[in-house]
C-alpha cells in the first residue's frame, strides 16, 4: 500500500518547485514543503529543525499540527532524540515504535501533552553539510511509515534546502550591492576622528578593546557629540566588517510603526501590510544593529528588544513563527537612563542587558583643545562641497569659537561653518561670519532652537566640577566626599545619575 498515488506526488511536489522559484521568502516556502509533505506521507504533525551550532542544538523553525505553536519553544541538543542523532549522524531513521528505541527523547511529547508513536526523520543538507532535518511524527491510521515515505520526505527535503540556499543567495546578493554602493560613495569606512584631546583618544581606546568582541556597548552623550560616529568605528573595527551595519533613529519613528521597522510583519498583519517585510534585525543578520535615541522606545518595544538581547529570537508583526537572529547591538541615548529606570520610562532589566560597556562621550565645550582642528576640517569639506575657497579662520573668529559654549556639540560646530563658508565674502572667515556671540549659550535669533534648560545646565556644571575634584583625589570617592562636604553614598549616585567615568 503506497502512501498516495504517484501523480498526486508529483503534483505536490511541482507544486513546491514553482513556489521556490517564484519566492525567496523562506518562512513561507518551509511552511508550505511541511504541509506538502503531512498530507503526501499522510502524517499527524510535522517539524524542521535547523542546527544552531553556538548553542550545538537545534530550534524548531517550522512545526505543523495541533502542538506546533507549543512545540517552537523547546530546543533539542546534539545528539539527543530521533532528531539530534539524525542531526549529528546525518542519517535518515524510521522508528515504527519510539516505545522501542533508546534514542527517542519523550520529554517534549510529556510537556506538551502529545502521544508520539512512530518518527520518520530525513537530514537536511546544504552542499553536503548538514544544517537541520525534517520530521514526521505519527501516520494516520495508525500504520508505520515505510521506505517509501522515507523516500519521499527525502524529496523534500531537497527542495528545503533549495528554498534554503535561494534565500542565502538573494541575502548574500542584496547585501554585497548594498556594500558596493557604500564603496562607491566613499561610505564604506567611518570618517575619521578629529581631535587632539586626551578626552577623546581615551573614548578611542575603550572603543578598540570593545570592538573585537560581540560586548553590547551603550553610547552615551548629549545630542551631536558623534555617538553614531563612534557607533560606526566599532563596527568597522570588529569582526562583523563584511557584514551590514543597521541604524534605526528610535525617535524618528512613529509608536505605531517601530515594532514593524525593528522586526518586519507577515503579509496581512494589518491593512496595508499586502507583502512580507524583513525588519531591521533580519536586515542586520550577521553584522550589527546601531539603535539611536534608544531611550524614546515605549515599554511594550522594549520589552521585546530584551527578548532578542537575551534569546536572539523575536517574532514578526502578524506571525507565529520564531525566528534566531545573530547581530551585534550597539545603542545610544542622550538621556539618563538611570533616571529613566527610576521614573518607569525605562526598564531595569533591559537597562542592565545594555549597560554591559557603556562609553560616556562628553561635550565639546569639556574637550576644547579640538574645536580648531573640527573646524579646519569642516572648512576644507565644505570649500569642496560648496566649491568655494576660503583660505582660513581669523584668529579673532578662532578665539571665539573656542569660548563659544556649543549647546549643539559637533553637530552645532559643523552647521555653523558650513553656514560661514557659504556667507564668507573674503578669503578668511572672520567674527562677523560665525552668527554666535562669546557671552551666549546660544546661536542668534536666526535659526535658534532652544537650548539647554536650567537643569541641563546645573547637572553639565555638577558633571565637570565633580570629576575634577575626583581627579584632583586620585579617583578615591571617599576624599572626594570630603572634599565636597558631601556623603560617600550621595556621591555615588551622583556619579551614576551625572553618568560620571574615569574613561
């Protein structure tokens, strides 16, 4: 007795052949290769299982049946079961009675309530290399699967793994065009810092003893001081070069749209939703994910980026299926999150998975010796991108740009050389050119944004006159203390809350 009839077979199987060349969403072909194969082996449920060689398991990327949604949140280890032998052994195995065979792993048939009686499991090969295997799980009708089924599932098998390699090979395309367009606008590479304080090289060097490894690192700083510069040079200096490098503004998203940008949606998710979409996490698979202004995500956002941070698996928007992911996450905030954290706008426990090497960037105005060589520089991009020739910087408009205040940072020095550049009539710009006044925190009235509030202002002055007593005391908090006419404790939090380091 045959399983089906040989032209239904076929036509399952011609079925599946056309949709892995009409497609190269991966989830979708797998999901349909299982089904294909429940009905032709006329099995119960069904599941494929891909090796997670790290963690030296495998996790459920696709299972069909009445304990399929159950079944993902369990992994099997190397070896273990029907599934880890075939895995480990690359072998097929039909057991007619798991009753009867040692290597059957009962614990997630007890856990979720289901009766297993016979397994047909077939390994999953991509170019001879094992990656995972399919599974079968009890016959209906109560018959034994046969060598005919095992033929079968081998079938699809082979149509899995070209579902499998079509992706990887479209990824691999997309993401080498993506580097070549990079390379072709002189991007690939972060630009170079500019600086001569020993502020700065301090932040380099921390950013070269993190770089190498896959260390969370959370940036932290006011608003332009360069953390997504920062961001890109740990990139580019870690091992995940020829990967992609992924920057999200948390801010610039709107609530409603975040969870779809970080983790794309299924098709139907919600109205507009008319294709699948990958998020930000799948785009970055295997290189990094920079999240800027990680402290506007809501609650609810962020209880899904523990998720990934802990698991490395989330959800898309509208699915069921869970998928692993493997990024690097670099995050950066111009807020206090332990004060966030206190205020629950913030959580905890995320905040301790970011907080594990956190680089504090300071101001402008706390590392001065480099505002001339930042505003060399951005005279000399701008004379090229604007096609002028200023020769210069007077000594008078140097002078004031040094004892400016720079609410604004990096980014406040740079528009306002590009914007002198533009409105310099002579060779050299001079005071009249620079639209800032000495004894101002702030730009003239034209173009102004608000700058810091009181509190800002006092907690900038805290910040700075708090590390030079530090200095001054060795770094010894209990001198420093007395030194301030303060307690030890209080201190202590100011130094965490002024996000104060000795780096």
């Amino acid at each position: 007795m045959t399983s089906s009839t040989p032209s239904k077979d076929l036509e399952e199987i011609l079925k599946i052949s056309m949709l892995i060349n009409s497609t190269f969403e991966t989830n979708e072909v797998l999901n349909r290769i299982m089904d294909s194969a429940n009905r032709v082996v006329k099995a119960e449920a069904s599941s494929i299982l891909l090796i997670d060689k790290k963690q030296d398991s495998l996790y459920f990327y696709v299972a069909l049946g009445d304990k399929g949604e159950e079944v993902k949140k369990f992994t099997v280890k190397m070896g273990e079961g029907i599934a880890g032998w075939v895995a480990k052994h690359s072998k097929p195995l039909l057991v007619p009675d798991v009753q009867k065979d040692d290597r059957w792993f009962k614990d997630i048939s007890k856990k979720v309530n289901y009766q297993t009686k016979s397994i047909l499991c077939v390994p999953l090969k991509l170019k001879d290399k094992t990656i995972g295997v399919l599974e079968v799980i009890n016959k209906m009708g109560g018959n034994s699967f046969s060598l005919e089924d095992q033929s079968l599932l081998e079938t699809f098998s082979n149509l899995a793994a070209i579902s499998i390699q079509n992706a990887r090979s479209y990824q691999d395309i997309k993401f080498e065009n993506i580097n070549l367009k990079k390379e072709l606008s002189h991007s690939k590479l972060p630009q170079d810092f500019i600086g001569e304080s020993s502020l700065i090289k301090e932040k380099l060097e921390m950013v070269d003893q993190v770089a190498p490894t896959n260390t969370t690192v959370l940036l932290l700083g006011e608003s332009g001081t360069g953390k997504e510069l920062f961001a890109e040079h740990v990139h580019y200096k870690s091992e995940r070069v020829g990967k992609p490098l992924i920057k999200v503004n948390c801010a610039a998203i709107p609530e409603n749209l975040i969870e779809t940008e970080l983790f794309g949606h299924v098709k139907g998710a919600f109205t507009n939703a008319v294709t699948d979409k990958m998020g930000k996490f799948e785009l970055a698979g295997g290189g990094t994910i920079f999240l800027d202004e990680i402290g506007e995500l809501s609650y609810s956002i962020q209880s899904k980026l523990l998720r990934v941070l802990q698991d490395h698996t989330f959800e898309r928007v509208g699915g069921t299926t869970t998928r692993k992911v493997d990024i690097r996450l670099i995050a950066a905030t111009n807020k206090n999150l332990y004060e966030e954290v206190s205020k629950n706008r913030f959580r905890e426990d995320l905040f301790f998975r970011l907080n594990v090497f956190p680089i504090f960037i300071p101001p402008l105005r706390e590392r001065r010796e480099d505002i001339a060589p930042l505003a060399e520089y951005f005279l000399q991009r701008f004379n090229r991108e604007l096609k002028k020739s200023v020769k210069g910087i007077t000594p008078e408009a140097m002078n004031l740009l040094k004892r400016y205040y720079w609410p604004g940072n990096v980014r406040e020095l740079q528009n306002v050389i590009e914007r002198s550049v533009v409105l310099c009539k002579g060779t050299e710009i001079g005071r009249k050119d620079l639209y800032i006044e000495s004894d101002s925190i702030s730009v003239k009235s034209i173009d102004i944004d608000p700058v810091l509030s009181l509190k800002n202002a006092v907690n900038d002055f805290k910040r700075g006159y708090i590390t030079k007593v530090l200095e001054k005391h060795g770094w010894k908090q209990t001198k420093a203390s007395e030194s301030l006419k303060i307690q030890r404790t209080y201190l202590s939090r100011l130094i965490n809350e002024l996000n104060i380091s000795k780096i």
